[in-house]
C-alpha cells in the first residue's frame, strides 16, 4: 500500500509499505478521506512542538471497515466510521481519574506516533465509532469539530453570552460553531481578512479584523459597551494572541487556551488576579465529543460541510502541504482523498 511521510520540514514523500495486519481487538480500516490539521501542517513546516521525523501525518479522518472480528460495539465490516487519534497509556494520575484526553503519556496519532495518512490502518475497536451515515467527508472533520468544542464545552459557555474566538482558522472555526449551539453571540478575529470573510459564512455575529491591540480593544469596547466578552477562546498558539484573550476577558470571564506554539508569553499576570479570570486549557476530545457532533451534525444544527475549502487526492499530498504552507489565509480546511 502507499503512505505519505513528511521525512523532514518541508519534505513530503509517498513511499510504499505493507499492508497491516490487525491484532486482535483492531479493525482494519480503508482510509476515505483525510484532513490536513494545523499540526500536520507544522508538522510540515518544522514548528510543531510535540513532533519527531520522520512521520506519517494524520489524525482527522473517515474510513471503512475492512476486516473486524465480534465486538461489544456493533463494528461491521463495510461500515463508515472515524475514530479518536489520542492514545492514553491508561496507567498515568491523569488516567486513574478519567481524564484520557490529557494523559501525561499522550500519543495522538501523526504526532507521538504513526498516523492515518496511508491507503489502510489498523485501530483498537473500543477507538472506532459508527458514521450513522453522515457523507465521508462530513465525517473526516468530526475529530477537528470536537477539539473546538470540547473547549467551548471546557468554559461551559451559556446561551446568551458573547464569545471572541481569536483565530479564524478551522478549529477557531468549529469552535465559533459550538458556541453558537451552545446559543452564545459569538465573534472571530484575526489578521487575515480572507479568513475572517469565510469564517462569515458560520453564523458568527461578527468579524473583527485584527489589526492592533488598539484596533481590537475599540472593537471589544464597542461590542459589549466595555464590559469584556464572557468566554475568550484562543485558537491560534501565539504570545499575542493569547495576550488578546487576556485583554478582551470581561471581569470573572473565562479564558480558553486551544491554540498549540513553542513561544513563550510575557504578559503581566496580576491581570489574571485583578480581573479573576479562569483560564482553562483545553486538550484533545473526549469519546462523547465525538459521538455529541456526529449526532449534532447528522440533525443539521451545526453546518460544518462549508469548512471544507480545498480536496487533493493523497498521491498529490506533496502539492497540498506546500500550496497550504504558501496560501495558508485561502484554505481552512484542506481534505485528501483517498477513494
């Protein structure tokens, strides 16, 4: 079978291997489609902080079931399905107390380990959970949705409420989403006006072009008469951005971190203190993300099918990351092809 590598930054290749076996408790699966993350997409541009060479990427797709043996979970052969990428150890203090998602020994697939990007892969079965029919393509962007919004889940985010969201990217995207099913007023900043334009095409009450810090806090002051937005949302992994949500924070507010970088902040932290501010990270999903937004998006009330900008088919893989890498403000969602 033939499987895409990213040997170094900046060197994608398509190279051949064997087909896997799966062991007992493993299905084997026939990749569908495929979605280029953000991570994948530093994966590539060497600024990824959790990633070792070389890599086969990928954690967000849509398969179907090959080969299955019996199973507790009504797995069959011929089923479309995705499945959750984060691998726990099951052992660690974060484990022990069911919080999977941030095990202290995570391995999310394309990152800490090998990942989906090939024509076939194996999975634990209690990993894979049933399409109920939703398109494959719909289906390869559930992972992405639930790391959104197990963070607007994280901030308990209220009807009524107003949100920022900064970082029009996907996951600032998806997570625009699920705090308007959440029934929030919601915003999205960034410095990109293609994006903020594409990100209007969600339901977002508004967009915010982010200039400056100025430009943004007149925005901020303007929307909620000064008081500061209820929940901030991060979703980019920058010093500045992060900065933003700090500042754009009402008095109590809650303050989101998604976003994944390597820099470090300077911020004066007493703002933390002074405005009481709950900040939470937010790490990977949970089972019952996945099986909420395959259910949300089967009954239509989150419109994630438009996130979908770009399709390559995988021998063209190469080509996808370089035109994402130099077009990154054109392209939310850019999906592979494996069919």
């Amino acid at each position: 079978m033939k499987a895409i590598r990213i040997n170094a930054p900046g060197e994608v290749e398509l190279i051949e291997m064997e087909k896997p076996v799966p062991k007992k408790g493993e299905a084997l699966l026939k990749l569908l489609y495929g979605g280029i993350c953000g991570g994948d997409l530093n994966t590539y541009r060497g600024t990824l902080a959790y990633v070792s060479y070389p890599r086969i990427p990928g954690h967000e797709f849509s398969a179907e079931i090959v080969e299955v043996g019996e199973n507790e979970y009504g797995l069959k052969a011929g089923m479309i399905v995705t499945a959750n990428p984060y691998f726990n150890c099951g052992k660690c203090y974060s484990c022990r107390r069911g919080l999977v998602n941030c095990c202290t020994g995570n391995e999310t697939m394309g990152v800490q380990r090998e990942g989906a990007f090939a024509q076939y892969i194996t999975m634990p079965v209690e990993r894979i959970y049933d399409g109920k029919g939703l398109d494959p393509k719909l289906l390869a962007l559930v992972e992405p949705f639930c790391i959104s919004y197990h963070g607007v889940k994280r901030a308990a985010v209220k009807r009524g409420e107003k949100v920022l969201v900064v970082g029009a990217g996907t996951i600032g995207v998806f997570a625009a989403v699920a705090a308007k099913a959440a029934g929030a007023q919601v915003y999205i900043s960034d410095v990109a006006e293609d994006k903020l334009e594409y990100a209007k095409n969600f339901g977002v009450d508004g967009a915010i072009l982010n200039e400056s810090a100025e430009v943004l806090e007149r925005a901020v002051n303007d929307i909620t008469d000064g008081d500061g937005f209820d929940v901030t949302i991060e979703a980019v992994g920058l010093p500045d951005t992060f900065q933003n949500c700090i500042d754009s924070a009402c008095f109590g507010g809650r303050v989101v971190q998604i976003g994944i970088g390597k820099k470090n902040a300077d911020f004066n932290f007493t703002m933390i203190q002074k405005k009481e501010l709950n900040i939470l990270g937010s790490r990977n999903a949970f089972k019952d993300d996945f099986i909420e937004l395959i259910e949300l998006i089967r009954s239509k009330n989150a419109d994630v099918g438009k996130a979908i900008t770009d399709l390559y088919k995988f021998e063209d893989a190469a080509r996808a990351f370089e035109d994402f890498k130099n077009h990154p403000g054109k392209s939310l969602k850019v999906m592979l092809d494996f069919t």
